[in-house]
C-alpha cells in the first residue's frame, strides 16, 4: 500500500468528509484547510498543492475514495471494499539479466570509463622541483573516492589495486586527495567532464527536464534565537541544479550555485549548454522555471517547453508566452502528457543520493561543490554501464574531439 493511500484511509477514519454535488469535500489533515476532490469512473483531481505539483493521487483523494466505498450496516457496523476507484502508479518491467550483469560487473567497468574519460586531460608542463602527479590521476582518484563512500584511509587499498591494474601512473597519498578536492581550477574540469560522459548517449535523449535539490554539509550555520533566547544550529548545504535526459536519466549538465539562489536563471544556460550536444525536442520544469527568457531559449534550439503557470499568470505578454499559456489553459491533458517527463529529474538525483549519499563531508566551500560535481559524474559513468548492457553501446568519449584545455 502507498503511503498516501494510507494516510487517505487514516483521514477519511479521523476527519469528517462532505460530499457538495459531483465534488466531495475533504478537510486537509493539519490546520482548517478544504479541499475540494472530484472521482469519476474516468479521471481523479483534487485542488491541493500535492496534486497539482505531480498531477497523481494524493491522501484527499484516497480519503474521498474510502467514504465512497464504505457501507454503512443497520446495525451500525462497517463494510469496506479494499478495492479502491483510484488509478494506481504504473509500474515497469525490470530486464534482471542485463541487470545483474551491469551490478556484478560496475566498479570495473566505472574505473575503466573514468580512465578512459580522464585520457583526454592535458598533462601539465614541468620544469624544476619534484614532478607534480598528473591532472588525470588526480581527476581519477578524486572520483574514484566518492564513487567509493568510504574514508580516504580505507580508500587506499581501491586506489592501490587501480594503480596495479594502469589506472593510474602514480598513487596520491589520502591528504593529496583532499587537497585536490579544495582547488577552484577543479570545478570547470569536473563541470565540463560531466558534460563529456553524458556524449554516448547523444543518439538517445532528446527530451530532457531541468530541476534543483541540495546536499547537505557536515558545516553548521549557528545563530541566536532573540524570541526564545538560545542559541540555534542546522547544517549547512549546497544548491546543485541540473539538466537530465529523461529516458537514460544521463545528466548533460550541471552548475552548483548559492544554497539562497533562485532556480529560474539556472535553466537558460543548461539548455544552452546541453543544445551543443544534443538535439532538443522538449524541455520540462516546475512553475520555478516559467519565464519568458526560458521558454525563448528552448524555442530558439527547436524545443517546446512545458513549463506549468503559476495562478497569477495570464497571456497578455503575447508571443510565445501566451501561446504557451493557452495550451496549459485549454489543452491540459495534452500538456501533463509531456510534464509528467519532470519527474525524471526528481528520479536523478534520488539514484545520485541513495547510491553516492545525499551529504557532502568536505567542509570548504570549493571542496563542497567539486565533491558534489564528483557525485553527477559517478552518477553519469553508472549510467553509461547500465546502458552498456540494456543497448549494447560502446561509449567513446574523445573520438573526433580535442583533449579537455587544448587547442
């Protein structure tokens, strides 16, 4: 049973529900809120943000389904049908063969693509003093330990066995390793690598979704609470927003910005930067990213964007904001037919976080964001194997391109 299937049961039993002719009236589980929810044999809605955000059942209309199937007996007693007029989550088949042959096989196949990805780094020049380790087993190491979860002391024995294997011409010591982490000029090496590992996969995405989520930081933010006259603390975190395919769930681009920033200025240049390398047919994000500069942009590289309005908005602005805002008016089936794509972006960073954690444990700030690009580009490598065994691709990462940094 879903979890808001069973808080819709648990509210029809505590609140009391109204029916007001085709709409049933359902009171929100905290504070006095009414929401209003319509069933019929064909479609479901209810007027609470939770439906309107995922467009799927929320608890008030599992709740106003419960009442419909409850029975009242003479005696006072209750019959329910467990049977519920609720159109469930679809799910999808799961082909076990290729993927067990892509687990059982990963942390191989990840340390062969991210040699083959940080081949193309340029060496650095050196003149005098003692020769410093090359970008690429830097790059290698520092991505192959968050790909790890693990300390840097116990990451030790991986990055020994990578460099038996050729992985890697020299063995960083652990400190070297965060050392490499706190450098700026990292930051658009790892940007632009993530970039370079979403390639393979050019031939399949076309339809991509933009969104944002935070990773928590082992930093604490400290302040005084005048009202209750104490001091307060909570954990510090970043702000990662992102452009993913929505078949592959391949990111093609990121940037890491201000925890405070708004996510609307983030997805012009994400198109932008994904539209070199790949062909765009639609582009879908929350009420968040409804601008006219986004939707000019998706449109200048030949995408539709499907982007909800807030309530406040109309369609006097004209042009292809009002075009736009009359489709999502009047064309509503049509449009979610091609929103509901956004909650591939939700899924991409639900595999990033369960599988790499959802917490960064560096403590600078350049440290923090290059640790979180780190995680995107273990999370895109993942992603090419598992695509390696349910399409047979052969991913190339530098064929008829230059090397990252050279003319």
């Amino acid at each position: 049973m879903y979890s808001r299937e069973q808080r819709g049961i648990e509210l029809a039993k505590s609140r009391l529900l109204k029916k007001k002719g085709n709409m049933w009236l359902v009171p929100s589980q905290v504070g006095a809120t009414i929401y209003k929810v319509s069933i019929t044999a064909e479609t479901e809605s209810c007027t609470c943000p939770d439906y309107e955000t995922r467009q799927m059942p929320c608890k008030h209309i599992y709740a106003a389904a419960y009442v419909m199937m409850r029975e009242i007996n003479p005696d006072g007693t209750e019959t329910v049908t467990e049977t519920l007029t609720v159109t469930e989550r679809k799910t999808y088949p799961q082909n076990w063969p290729q993927y067990n042959a892509a687990q059982t096989s990963e942390q191989d196949k990840f340390q062969e693509l991210l040699r083959d990805l940080c081949s193309g780094l340029p060496a650095a020049e050196h003149k005098n003093g003692r020769p410093p380790v090359p970008l690429a087993d830097a790059v290698f190491s520092v991505t192959f330990k968050v790909y790890s979860t693990i300390s840097g002391r116990r990451f030790m024995s991986d990055l020994r066995e990578a460099h038996r294997r050729g992985y890697i011409d020299r063995v960083p010591h652990y400190n070297s390793i965060f050392n490499y982490l706190e450098k700026d000029s990292l930051t658009p090496i790892l940007r632009e690598l993530v970039q370079k590992s979403s390639l393979p996969l050019r031939a399949i995405e076309t339809d991509f979704a933009v969104d944002s989520s935070g990773f928590t930081t082992s930093r604490f933010i400290r302040w005084y609470d005048k009202k209750y006259g104490r001091v307060r603390e909570k954990h510090d975190w970043v702000k990662a927003h992102l452009i993913t395919g929505t078949k592959t769930n391949v990111v093609t681009d990121i940037q890491i910005a201000d925890k405070d920033a708004n996510d609307s200025p983030f997805m012009a240049p994400l198109v932008e930067t994904t539209a070199k390398n790949f062909k765009i047919n639609e582009v879908s994000g929350d009420k968040a990213y409804a601008s006219v500069k986004n939707f000019q942009t998706i449109a200048l590289y030949g995408g539709t964007p499907y982007v909800p309005f807030r309530i406040d908005h109309s369609g006097r602005k004209g042009g292809l904001w009002e075009k736009l805002f009359y489709f999502f008016m009047y064309e509503r089936d049509k449009f979610l037919e091609h929103y509901h794509k956004r909650s591939n972006a939700e899924s991409t960073f639900s595999m990033m976080k369960r599988k790499f954690g959802d917490s960064l444990r560096s403590r600078t700030d350049a440290a923090m964001v290059n640790e979180a690009l780190c995680k995107v580009l273990c999370h895109n490598l993942v992603v090419l194997i598992h695509e390696m065994h349910e399409l047979g691709i052969d991913p190339t990462f530098w064929a008829n391109a230059k090397a990252l940094g050279q003319d």
